[in-house]
C-alpha cells in the first residue's frame, strides 16, 4: 500500500510549467512540485531572481529546471515559453497560473490603461496560458492546469478592485476550463491562498504594525501561512491523486474564508497583498 501512495503523489517524468515562479508562493510552488521529481520551468520577467531560484532547486532537488522569460501582456512570449519548453522537455504535463499583479487603488481613481493591466496580467494571461499548452496535453492524453485565486476571489476590497474582479473571474474561467476539457483528461482547478509570509507580506505588515495581528485573529489558525504550507496542495492538483478532481477551488487559507468573525467589517486588506 505505502509503494502505490507513494506513486500516486510522484511527479517523476513530468514537465511542469509555473508562471511567476521566481518569488514568493510561485516559487514555493516550483520548489513543491520539484521535490516530487517534476521537471520545472520558471516563467517569470525578473530574469536575476530566475537564475537563483533555478541554483536553489537543481541544488535542493536535483531536478531540470530551465528559465523562460515572458510577459503575460504578450501573446507571442506565451506562444515563444510553449514552444521553448516543447523543444527542450518534449511535453507539458503540468501548468501553474501564478503570475498576477495588483493596483492598489479606489476604484474611481483606478484608469482604464490600469484597470486593463490589471486583467489582462491575471486573466487574460491565464486563459493564453492555458489555451497555448492545451493542445500538447491532449495530445498527451491528458494534464493539471491550477490556477491561482486568492481571498480576493471571495471578497470584496475597497483598494482592489481589479485585482478582485481579476481573481474572481480566474474561478469562473477555472470551472469553464474544467469542464470544457474534462473529455480530454485535462483537470482544471483553482487554489486560492490566504495571508503568506512573503515579501510582499512584509511590506505590509511594515506599512501596518497592525495589520499581522489582525489578520491573525481573524483566522481560525491564529497565524499566517508559510509558503512551504501551500505545497501539499499543489502536488495534490497536479499528480495522479486528483484525477477525478476538476473545477474545484481549494482554499488553503488556515480557515479564514469560512470564519465568522471575517464578517464583523468590510474586508479591506492592505494596498499590497500575497498572491
């Protein structure tokens, strides 16, 4: 029994893609599904922390990763990453949609030039994303594609209003993906992450001295994630384990989504937020 839920879990031979996997959850991401034995590709713009996150997991894991620069705003660069990985891995059996950006503003202060980076960063990459490597995986005989969400998915923020709107149409894209693709064995899904300890996240909680404590005490753990935490549900999405699992989302948010006391004030998270 330990040998077949060991293999269930294995990522051996397969060739995962995770945008925006040079920092933060992205690179938690990479590294999770490395230390399963996935070859991992690191999609990212900042092509220097590409490079150390690439030195940390062939030394950590052992694995092949390559680095691919792309800009989710272009089409060409999505189709140019795909192609590179074809040529180099010969397949993609796994693609994490993580890369996404954020606006920070009221909405009436918000411009349509941000509003539409905004969107088209987050949601319109994820869907160019996911429509390029479709046709590779099919012709595998099946994949993983996981999506990222976020709180934002659920909540509404007076300061984000793109990026919730973003985030909230990654679930629907997530359920129409699924089902769309079901007949071709390709599983859908959408995790959607609570408050990390990021980079990000600390910007935050420096801009707040508040804001760590009261995140906390709105979250049934009583704590932030670490991202390491976030791995078990992405090497659960993309290997054998969840094969019959499509169009879901996973929160993985220590329990605050489903948190009365979440409910006693309008949610309004701080300008920067753990994507």
């Amino acid at each position: 029994m330990n040998a077949n839920i060991k293999d269930l879990f294995s990522l051996e031979g397969r060739v995962a893609i995770v945008t925006g996997g040079n920092g933060g959850i992205g690179k938690a991401f990479a590294c999770a599904l490395a230390s399963k034995g996935a070859s991992i590709v690191v999609a990212a713009r900042n092509q220097t922390k590409t490079a150390q996150t690439i030195k940390e997991i062939k030394k950590n894991y052992g694995t092949r990763v390559l680095g691919t620069e792309v800009d989710l705003l272009h089409e060409e660069q999505i189709d140019a990453m795909v192609k590179k990985v074809l040529e180099d891995f010969g397949r993609i059996d796994i693609l994490v949609n993580n890369a996404g950006i954020a606006e920070g503003k009221k909405p009436q202060d918000v411009s349509i030039n941000e509003w539409d980076r905004v969107l088209n960063t987050n949601l319109r990459g994820t869907f160019l994303c996911s429509r390029a490597v479709y046709p590779h995986m099919k012709a595998k005989g099946g994949g993983k594609i996981i999506n990222i969400g976020s709180m934002a998915s659920i909540f509404g923020s007076a300061l984000l209003s793109a990026y919730s709107a973003s985030k909230g149409g990654i679930v629907q894209l997530t359920k129409s993906l699924a089902v769309a693709w079901a007949p071709d064995n390709i599983q859908v899904n959408v995790i959607l992450p609570g408050w990390y300890k990021t980079n990000l996240g600390e910007e935050a909680r420096k801009a707040d001295t508040t804001h760590e404590s009261r995140i906390a005490s709105l979250t049934p753990m009583g704590r932030w994630g670490e991202t390491h935490e976030l791995g078990g549900a992405a090497i659960f999405l993309a290997s054998h384990a969840s094969d019959f699992v499509t169009g879901v989302e996973l929160p993985v948010d220590g329990g605050y989504s489903i948190c009365l006391n979440g409910m006693d004030g309008p949610f309004s998270p701080p300008i920067v937020v753990s994507k």
